[in-house]
C-alpha cells in the first residue's frame, strides 16, 4: 500500500467509523462501540496513536510496580505474611492493569478468568516459593527489592500477549532486544529467530533472564510473504 492508500484508507475508515459511532451511540451500546473501536485499532487503520497510548502505559505500570514492590521489601523484614499479601495484591492489580492497557479497554469477565488461571496463578506460586526462601533465610531488603522487581516480566510479557489477541493476516511481529544493562542470549536469540506470527515465540520479560529487567519489545509489521510462510510452517506443524 502507498502512502496516498493508507491516507485514503484510513480516512474512509474514520468516516465510517463517525457513522457507525453516531449510531451505536444511538443505540446506547458501549459494549459494541469498545468492540468496534478494538476492530478498527487491530485493521491497523487507526493504530499510531492508540499504540503509543498504549506502550506509554505498560512502561509507567511497570515502572510504579517497580517502586511499589521495592517499598514492600521493607515490610518483609518485619513481618512476612503482611509482605506476602501485599505483594499479592500487587502483582494481580499489576497484570490485571497491564492486560486491560493492551486491550484498550475494560477486560471481560472471561478474559479475567483466563488470566486469573493462567499468569496470576503462575506468579503466585512462585510468590510462595519466595516466601518460603524468606523464612528459611533471612534475606536484605536489597535482595529482597531486586528479587520482587523480577515480577514485573510477568506483566511486560502478558502486555504483548493481550495486544497480539487478535492477528490481522498478513501480519508478522519481530522482537528488538534491548536490556537494560547487557542484552541476555535468549533475547539476542528471540531478536535473530524472528519475525514471528501474533501471539507466538518469544515474550519479552519471559524468555528474558533478567525478567523484570528486560526492556525488549515486539513490533508488529505487515510482511505478507513472512506471515505466509510462517503460518504454512505452523499448519504442517499441526499436522
Ligand atoms: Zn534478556
Ligand atoms: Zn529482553
């Protein structure tokens, strides 16, 4: 597509898209309308700015989770199942709040659930073992806040997984490995076995050794032959 067939394209889409809003507002259906905006967002026609919206987001949240577990350390030196809960608040209201800003909108129940099931689970057990470290060692508040800020892969990863939900063909994601203090291999690996189709291979934050720490990002790009190539490799993979 030209740039004169973007620009056409998207100026169609925004005029639809008033239409279709002047009518689902109408209609009083806010439901519709945050479908119909997530629609337009994954078409690619509206995404520039609602993207950059977006990563600003997961980096603030990630940042206040950063200092809000760092503060808890202090409590797990005085009593350790305050520090447990608390932490457990933080990390559920971290990845529920990362996963809402990759949707670009409130979560609906079901989606809730899955994550409830899947990442928040997984994060709690580890949050157990930690526990259980604790109280068999008494640990600096050092270690303690260093330790507590590797959760914050966990959101970083879950951030891109809800963003690539919904893969729009012809699409394909390459993953820019950027640490914060000396790339790990398995990000330097994730970054050369690219690109890969939405929602598979590597994550940033998971596949990280630095977890928390890890400052990667997938980019989304429209690669036709890529993405063909690579969903017929998945088709005879399924098969
Ligand atoms: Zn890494
Ligand atoms: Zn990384």
């Amino acid at each position: 597509m030209t740039e004169e067939e973007k620009k056409q394209a998207r100026d169609q889409a925004l005029w639809f898209g008033w239409l279709s809003i002047a009518i689902l507002v109408a209609m009083g259906d806010s439901l519709a309308l945050q479908i119909f905006f997530s629609q337009l967002r994954h078409d690619h026609l509206v995404s520039d700015a609602f993207d950059s919206v977006q990563e600003q987001a997961r980096e603030t949240l990630q940042t206040d989770f950063e200092r809000i577990v760092e503060e808890l350390a202090r409590i797990a030196q005085i009593n350790i199942p305050d520090w447990e809960r608390q932490m457990a608040n933080a990390i559920e209201g971290y990845l529920i709040a990362q996963a809402t800003a990759a949707r670009g909108r409130a979560l609906l129940p079901s989606e809730l659930l899955e994550i409830e099931r899947d990442q928040i689970a997984t994060q709690m057990d580890y949050l157990a073992g930690f526990r259980q470290d604790l109280e068999s060692e008494p640990r600096t508040e050092d270690y303690i806040s260093s330790r507590s800020k590797l959760y914050a892969g966990a959101g970083r990863a879950l951030w891109y997984r809800i963003a690539e939900m919904d893969a729009p063909d012809g699409w394909v994601v390459d993953y820019h490995s950027v640490d914060d203090s000396g790339t790990c291999s398995p990000c330097v690996s994730a970054e050369s076995d690219g690109p890969y189709l939405f929602g598979h291979g590597p994550f940033p934050g998971e596949v990280c050794l630095g977890r928390g720490r890890c400052r990667c990002q997938r980019q989304p790009r429209f690669d036709l032959a890529a993405w063909e190539a690579l969903s017929a490799e998945r088709l005879d993979f399924a098969a």
